[in-house]
C-alpha cells in the first residue's frame, strides 16, 4: 500500500471529495495506463517530450476511445490490472458501490 496506509484508499479520497469511487478509480487507472504507455513508448521514440507523448482527445480520438475501452475493461475485471496494490483498490472500489446499492 502507498505510505503504509490501510487498504480503501481510493473510496476515502472519493468520500473526503465528495464524488463517486468509481469516478476517482477510473482517474487513478487513466493516469497508470498512459505512465505505462509513456514507459514502452520511451524507449522507440526518445526525440519527444514527455507531454508530446500523453494521449490527448483532440488529437487521437482512436487512442483516446481506445484507453477509455480498456480503462472500463480493466473496472469490470480488476484481475487484469498488473499493480497488484492498485488492482486491491480498485476491486475495494466495486464492493464499496455494490454495498451502496
């Protein structure tokens, strides 16, 4: 767990801010998805910056629906997320709103 924290962190920085954990998980999982993307494309194209590299959703709408499908593929099945402590989170997220309703 980040800094020692006990597991839930996601569904208390979505109480403490007041909006949906499902809402905060999919921020959380837009940015570990384009870090990963940065790390495997750093090393084929090392001439742009780093936010050259970031996907945007004026400028690549394929890649852009394309991490949107992946990111809600990942919240339907957490066993795919490859951080394991992010995963727990995630999955932490989808009991918490399963109990809410």
């Amino acid at each position: 767990m980040y800094r020692n924290e006990a597991p839930g962190i996601i569904v208390r920085i979505a109480e403490e801010i007041r909006i949906t954990p499902v809402l905060v998980a999919r921020f959380i999982l837009e940015a570990y998805l384009k870090e990963k993307i940065l790390k495997e494309t750093s090393t084929e194209s090392e001439t742009l910056e780093p936010s050259d590299k970031l996907l945007d959703p004026g400028k690549d709408q394929m890649s852009w629906m394309c991490l949107k499908q992946e990111i809600s593929k990942l919240l339907k099945n957490t066993c795919l997320i490859e951080d394991k402590d992010l995963a727990y989170e995630v999955h932490l997220v989808i009991i918490a709103i399963a109990v809410l309703f």
